[in-house]
C-alpha cells in the first residue's frame, strides 16, 4: 500500500498558480489566449489556472499518452484525443501538469508549431529537471521539484490520487518512488 506525504501545500499550489496566472495575464496584455490542456492530468491545473487569467481565454484539450500504468515515461507517445479548435495565428499555451523526461513535451511541442501558430508557450505546475532526457523550453513554471514520483493536483498513480489537494510522494513499503 502507497503512503503518500505532502510535499507541496494547497496554499503553496494555489498561491502560485495565482502568480503564473497574473504573469501570463501581463504578457498577454490586450489579446487572446487558447490553452490546450494535456489531458488527464493538466485539467485541474488548467482550470485553476483559467480562472487567474484576466484576458479572453479559449480552452481545447489534447490526450497524449507515454505511461500506461508505470512511474516512468516510457518514450512511446501516442495522441489519444486531437484538438477541436485551429491554433492557426493563434496565442497558445500548452498547460501541462508536470515535466519530467520532456519527451512527450517536445513531441507535443513540434507538432503544435506544424500547426503555425502566433506564439507557442509551454506552462507546467511542475518541473522535474533531473530526468529531462530530451530538453523542452519551459515559459510558465509553477515549481521545480527533486526526482520523486508525485500525485495531487491532477498527478496520478495508476488513475488514483488525482483528486487531492495538494501535491504528495508516494512511497510504498518505506521506500519513496522515483
């Protein structure tokens, strides 16, 4: 069984979420923005995130998937669900829930600018740059974090944990999962 122990705080998340939001709003300034959420995950941070955003905001949603029940990427990516709106000419930023080996991220990230956009920007709640294998630039971050396998927030094990508040890492058996 998983035990799982606060690592980043409600307050912290929501707090910070707050700053990107006034962030993006400021570098935004008088234009529209199109936030495409990396499903499952990034839904609960893109919908936090929305409402700290004082511009236009459209949202679409994308399914790309690279774990199926493990803890690690496994470099195989596979687009589950496309887009429904053009970002042809548009402000997009791509809202994820975390960043690990950047696989996805840059797969994700290529595709998007085939796609020819105004601007492509990449905001995640959390950073894990000790595992970037593939190196992604990352405009909007919430907070960098050690190599330890998290849920909360959004962040999964095996489609359980989503739901807490807060960001947690899990252990099982005294032993901290990366």
């Amino acid at each position: 069984m998983e035990k799982i122990s606060v690592m980043i705080s409600e307050e912290e998340v929501n707090k910070r979420i707050r700053e990107i939001g006034e962030q993006i709003t400021k570098d935004y300034e008088g234009k529209e923005v199109l936030l495409i959420c990396v499903l499952r995950g990034g839904s609960f941070f893109m919908c936090e995130l929305a409402k700290r955003i004082n511009l236009d905001v459209k949202i679409d949603f994308m399914s790309v998937s690279s774990y199926g029940g493990s803890t690690s990427s496994s470099g195989h990516i596979k687009i589950i669900k496309d887009l429904e709106e053009t970002v042809e000419g548009r402000n997009v930023i791509v809202v994820e829930d975390i960043i690990d080996s950047g696989r996805t991220l840059s797969h994700l990230l290529n595709l998007l600018r085939t796609r020819q956009p105004a601007s492509l920007a990449l905001c995640t709640l959390l950073d894990k740059p000790d595992r970037r294998v593939v190196e992604v630039p990352v405009d909007y971050t919430g907070f960098k974090i050690p190599d330890y396998f998290v849920v909360g927030y959004g962040l999964d094990y095996d489609q359980r944990h989503r739901n807490l508040p807060y960001i947690g890492k899990v252990e099982i058996d005294n032993e901290i999962l990366k």
